[in-house]
C-alpha cells in the first residue's frame, strides 16, 4: 500500500464517528432483498434521455482504483463511472487514471482514490444500521472513497460506487433516488433527473443538455 493511501486512511480514521454526507447507510435488521444483476444487464436496463453532447470538457475529475477489487467489482465500477459520464453528457468527465506512470502527477489533478476495507466504517446510529461506504476530500491529494467489501453482500457494489461518485462531484443526500442516505435496491440503480439538476446547479451547467435515467420507477413511486 503506497505512503499516500496510507496517509488518507489515516485523515480518515481521525473523521468523527457521526455520519456525513459522504456516507451510504443500510440497516441490516430490515434491509430489502437486492435483486442480482450483471453489470452488463443493469447498463441495459438503464435508459437515458439523450442530448446533445458538450463541445469541450470543462473540467475533469480523475479516479483512481486500488485493489483489492476483483473483476467482477471493477466491472461494476466502471459502469458506475460510465453511467454517470453519459449523465455529465462531456461537460464534465470521469475519468480513471493509472497514476503510478511517470509525471502522471504533473499532468492532471490529484485523483479520488477508490479502494476498500473491512469493518472499519463507524455506525451511523446506535443498533443495527452501518456504513456501506464513505467519502471524504483529501486536501492536497484529491480524496478518498472507502467501500466496506465485507459489508456488501448481496447489495450492488455498482450502485453503492454510483451514489459515493455524486459525494466525489459535491452532492449531499437527498430524499430519495440515487442520493438517498440509505441504500435501496431500487434507488441507487442510475443517475436520475433530481441528482443531475442537483449537479447542474452547483456547476451552472444547462440541465437541458445533461441526461438522465428514466426506469427509477419504483422508486419515484415510493
């Protein structure tokens, strides 16, 4: 493990214990049973409108995936990085970087660093409700998202990535739909219209030429 994802573990250990916005809770009590799917069947599922796309990048936000995750998790990581760059529609972009070459550092910003532990994660409440993952900003090194691997499950590490990447672009929790603070199976599944006017206000960004998914159903009904 490198000296920096050591020394972002180490801000992150001395977070308070309470819950903030860069937390994805679930309460193991009463937890709905997550449907199984493929990454590769989820992305079908998901139907987004389609806009004209930007022009030029406005701004890039760079990732960075550290182990261990198998190929079955970075799979469903990178479908969460790619169902939100057809959400952001070029204006802005995800992007994963490898950023161990040489002067990879000069050339584009500090990334996010996407990695997991096990048990760690403080709870959010007395009882039975935990954390499934967390995201903080690192100042000077980008920041870090941490996924508790052992906490998953059953539920879906894409979905769970998906909603930590809207904390990455500065979204808090919301009442429902991708950045509702406790995980659904149905909730969490694309980037819907609500989080992405969420994005276009914060960045002044035309909601008109961003996209979303429309097959939340059963969510926006709950």
């Amino acid at each position: 493990m490198c000296l920096r994802t050591l020394a972002s573990l180490l801000v992150l250990a001395l977070l308070p214990g309470c819950i903030n916005s860069g937390y994805l809770v679930t309460s193991l009590a009463a937890d709905p049973t997550a449907i199984a799917q493929s990454p590769a069947a989820q992305v079908t599922a998901s139907r987004y409108t389609s806009h004209p796309p930007a022009a030029t990048v406005q701004e890039t936000v760079t990732l960075r995936i550290a182990g261990p995750f198998d190929l079955d998790d970075r799979a469903r990581i990178l479908r969460a990085v790619n169902e939100w760059n057809v959400a952001l529609n070029g204006f802005v972009r995800l992007a994963i970087v490898d950023d161990s070459a040489p002067g990879a550092g000069q050339r584009q910003p500090r990334p996010w660093t996407i990695m997991t532990a096990n048990g760690i994660g403080p709870r959010a409440a007395p009882g039975s409700t935990i954390a499934l993952a967390h995201t903080q900003a690192v100042p000077g090194a980008g920041g870090l998202m941490i996924v508790y691997r052992d906490r998953i499950g059953m539920r879906d590490l894409g979905s769970v990535i998906m909603h930590e990447l809207g904390h990455v672009l500065g979204l808090g929790h919301g009442p429902k739909g991708l950045m509702a603070a406790h995980y659904h199976p149905t909730d969490q599944q694309c980037v819907d219209k609500a989080t992405i006017a969420d994005v276009a206000a914060q960045r002044r960004l035309p909601i008109g030429q961003l996209n979303w998914c429309q097959t939340n159903v059963q969510s926006a009904a709950r």
